[in-house]
C-alpha cells in the first residue's frame, strides 16, 4: 500500500510506493564508457585550467606541474566571479545583487578513469581534506554567506567532465534548501529542545531498518522520507552544526563510510550516475545548537524529477527500508 | 557578468549566467522518435485501461469504445489509492499516513502521434474543459486537500508513454512548492495589500522584454528569476486563486495561449521534452485575496538537475530576456 511520509526536518511529504517496489535491477539505463583523449585535468595539461589554488603535490615539484594527487583549481566557466564587488539592487519591483562567488573544482586524483568509490581510503581521505581545507579559507571572506561542496557522477547527472572531481561554490547567498533546513531544525528545537538530526540519528539506530553503515564516529541511512530510490544521508554522530569542524581522527572515518557507501551504490546499482552534496551550516555560524551537517547521496536512476522540481512533490518507488537492505548486502572489502 | 535574481514569491536565488548565454541551438539532444506499436490509449485499446471516467465522445457510442476525443481514465500504476482509508500515524519519531489518493490520465487526442504543441485550438480547449471538469469535480471530495494537473512530455520529463496525455493527482496534503508560494503571496499581501502575481503582471507589461505573448484574458513571459532555460509561466490577467473558477470564454484565450505557447517552444528548441503543471489555490479555497492561478512550463534541456534539487540552487545559462526573445520570434500561423 502506498504511504505518504514526512521528512521531519523540512516537512516535506512524499509517496513512497510501497507496492510495486523496485529492486536495483528495475533501473537500467545505458552504461557511460569513460573516453581517453584531452582532459584538462589529466597530468601535463596543468597549464589548460586557471592556476591551482592548491594541490597536495611532493615538496619538490611546482605548481600547474605533474606529481599531486589531488588538486584545487577555479572552475574554467565558473557561475559566479569572484572580481566582482557585491551590489544589491533593485530591478523594476524585484530584488537582484551582482554575481559575485567562487566557483572552484576539486580534481580529486590524477587518473582519469579513477572514480571516488573505488579509490582507496587513504585517496579519498586527501580529498575530504582538500573540501576541508577550502572550505575553511573562504569562511573567512566575510562576504561568504554560504559553500557548497558538491559532487555531480556521471553525465546524467550533470558531470560535462569525466575525470573525477568534486566542485565548490562559495556564496553570497544562503541557498533556499538549507534555509528550510536551518528554519525546520530551529523550530524543532524550539519545540523539543533537542538537535533533531541528533534525535534522527537517535531513531534510527532504534529502528535499525534503514541503517546501511556506521562507524565510531558516523552513521549512513536510507532517510523515512527518502524523496529518491537509493537516497542515502551520512550524519556525523557527534552533534556538530559546521563540516569545517571535522577532527583529523573523524576525516579518517569519514572517508571510510563515504567511499563504503559510493562503493555500495557502484556495485549494487552498477556504477550508477549520482549527486552528492554537504549540507553544512552557513559561513557565519548559525546554527551550532540545532543545525547538524551532514552529506546527502542521491543516485540518479528516475527520470521523474521535472514535475517534481515544480512541485515538491516526490514519488519514491523504492522504500528505503529495501534500498537500505541492497546497500547493507554489498560486500565491503576493508582494505 | 553573472546576476543573482530572486524571485518575488518564494524568495528563491538564482544565478543567470548572463555573460555565456545559451542559444537555442546549443541544446543539443538525440531526438525521441515516436513508436507506434501497442498503445493502451489508442482507439480499440480501450479495455486495456481502467474504465473511464468520462469522455468527450459521440453520443451514440458507449463507454470503452472508440470515438472519443479526450478520455479520462484512472492511472493503471497509481501512486495513490482511492479506496484507503486517510489515517494519520507516527512511525517511531515520524510523520506517515495511508497513501490515500486518486492518480488519473487525460488522454489528450486520440491521435498517437499528435502533439499539444500542434493540435488545433478547439482540441486544446477540449483538453482544458476536460482538467476543469475533473478538478471541480474532485474539489467537492472533502478528504482532497490539492489537486494537482500536470503534463510530462517526453521521454527526458519522465513520460513514460509517448500517447499526448497529461496526468492529474489529488492528494490529501498540500505540495510543499505550492505552500511556499501560498505562504509567499500571503507575506506580500500582508504588507503591500496587493496580489504579489498581480504585480508581477503589471511589472512585465511595464517592462515588456521577458513577455512572450499575451492577450485580452492571459499573459505568457519568461520569469524575471527564471530557474531554467526558456521557463515560461502563464497568468490569467484577472486576479483568481482558483483555476476551477476558469470561465467558457477565459478558456478559448487560455487555451490558443497554451498552445502557441507549446508551439514556440517545439519549433524554437526542436520539440524539446517539457513538464507542465498548473499551480493553483488548494481545494478548501485558501489563498482567495492573495493566491493567484497560473500554469509553469519547463523544457528539459540542461541535465544538471540533481545538485538543484539537494541545494535549490539554480544556476540558469539562458537569460529569461533571451529566452522570451527567441520564443516571440517563432511566427504563429493563426487557424
């Protein structure tokens, strides 16, 4: 029977077709091939990309060379230009403000035909540090409100670069969805005077249905109301609203459950093309009582997101009790 | 240089990129070719769907039976039930209730190859006789909170069936987008004491370059906060939150709108795939002062969709200015 669900935090309600589910094999698609030729961030075509803000590189080589093994650059088309002076204005009765942001690429290894959930843990640990890293300098622009760290997999999903990266936009905006986010958490401790990501994480390990991994320090479940087959959330388990807090210790267990949970959904959905995001509090700090960051995974297998987009309405085909239970079967090799 | 725009009723930031503006031409795709072969919604398949619900149809044929020339029939696969009982539940910390609700199809034409974009006006105002039916009829359903109508075409907009059609599903909760624009133009009235989508009307009739077409009832423009390339939003000039309130002449005007909008875009962008769905007041009749009816169409052509749904960030490539110029220079042969 069909059932409709709120997500607890911003109130969202989907339906989660609790009938006909679909098991990992129902989404077939075509499979992407990864072509060899000109990539601007293989090694030795340093110098194609604007100059590297960093890159974790041997102390004997120079920048824009051979030899890093990840590397931060500005993206070539960014959206947004950090030259800009930041302007309000007002156009006619509505409200607009210049460009101004950063728009950054996380080249997360040199080899072009690598994919994050198939690195090694100690790879993508060095690319949770780069995020870490630039995410931490540009909270110090005052004139940051916001950064995304996001990842786009596959074409579907947005990627127009194969090679493995990661992107960074720093904003002088906070984004609608982490607002809402911010706003229902706020209300919630209002209400509870509890994190109510804390008491998610809370609930879960009492329900156990949904979990798919955990560590010392983090946990990955299917969410209650999962808007996408497969969707997947990884919440650190100690309440901390700012993912520029994370400790050295916690990076190492971070990238463990990451690449874990990007390897689950490589192997049981067959390399599927997906989206990942932090969700973090904003540059100023807001939230350190209530807000909770964390990552959200969402494999990109339907292609019913248009009218979803213009409602918010979701119909998830996938329970994510079963999606949990696909995830949790993959077999994980520890290294 | 790239502008930050906000739109006026759900206070959503976008980006246009306004310094790389895409034309038309660089939205490029494989084109969908139309199969024949067995379809549920052609003539003599009538008894491959659930029984209808009504049909436009010569009075000397019956029910199930070709002649028709718009048939609405219950969704085969529904993602509601109508036959459940609406109960409200806690799962552990959890919101849930039974996926209570009726899923239908209205089948545009009986022609598998037409398209809305090239039928003629009569049949499209057949069409729109055929929402306002079942919508007003649903509306007296006291268990019906929205009713939402809405129309994938394509393959890349999640149809699923390549017959015209459009769907419409009635909830027993309001979509989350439709609550934001509720409490959004509710703000607004608050403090302007006017409808804020009235506003928005007179601005663009002030402004002009983002109108697309307009005549005496209706107005077509590409929104000032466009969220992708050639959005284009329809308002009725009048001030209405109900689209069941829509009058026998409004729906001629609305209908030779709708069409030549579809036209445009299917000539100007190559029969791109489109989703479309009509925003209007929920079913208890809210939002009668500051609520305003109007129907948003989105082509499909930019792929990076996922990040945008996780963050409800919108990075737009195509100004809404460009947009609405290309869209007005597609000629419109009058019938």
């Amino acid at each position: 029977m069909p059932e409709l669900r709120k997500d607890p935090v911003i109130k969202r309600w989907v339906i989660i077709a609790t009938e006909r589910s679909k098991r990992p094999h129902d989404f077939k698609r075509e499979k992407e091939e990864i072509k060899a030729g000109f990539c601007p961030f293989d090694y030795g075509n340093e110098h194609t990309t604007p100059p590297e803000i960093f890159a974790f590189r041997p102390p004997d080589t120079g920048p824009d060379t051979p030899g890093w093994w990840v590397r931060v650059v500005p993206n070539k088309f960014p959206a947004l230009n950090p030259e800009l002076e930041i302007e309000r204005y007002g156009v006619g009765m509505y409200d607009a403000m210049t460009g101004f942001g950063f728009h950054e690429v996380i080249v997360e290894t040199p080899d072009h035909f690598a994919t994050l959930a198939t690195l090694d843990y100690k790879q993508v640990q060095e690319v949770v540090w780069a995020y870490k890293i630039r995410y931490n300098q540009l909270k110090k622009d005052e004139r940051i409100k916001y950064i995304l760290i996001f990842k786009n997999h596959g074409k579907d999903a947005g990627a127009s670069l194969q090679h493995p990266h990661s992107q960074l936009i720093a904003l002088p905006i906070v984004p609608k969805r982490v607002e809402e986010e911010l706003n229902g958490s706020k209300e919630y401790f209002e209400y509870k005077e509890r994190c109510v990501f804390c008491d998610i994480i809370r609930e879960e390990k009492r329900d156990k249905e949904r979990i798919i991994e955990e560590n010392e320090f983090f946990i990955a479940f299917a969410p209650f109301a999962s808007r996408f087959p497969f969707e997947t959330w990884i919440l650190s388990k100690k309440h901390n609203h700012d993912f520029g807090d994370i400790t050295e210790e916690e990076v190492k267990y971070f990238a463990k459950i990451l690449k874990n949970i990007l390897y689950r959904i490589y192997i049981a959905l067959d390399n599927p093309p997906y989206n990942m995001m932090i969700h973090t509090a904003p540059a100023n700090g807001e939230g350190k009582k209530y807000y909770h960051w964390h990552i959200e995974i969402v494999p990109r297998l339907t292609k019913v997101a248009g009218f979803e987009w213009g409602s918010g309405f979701y119909i998830n085909p996938t329970p994510p009790e079963d999606a949990a239970k696909f995830l949790r079967e993959v077999e994980i090799k520890e290294e």
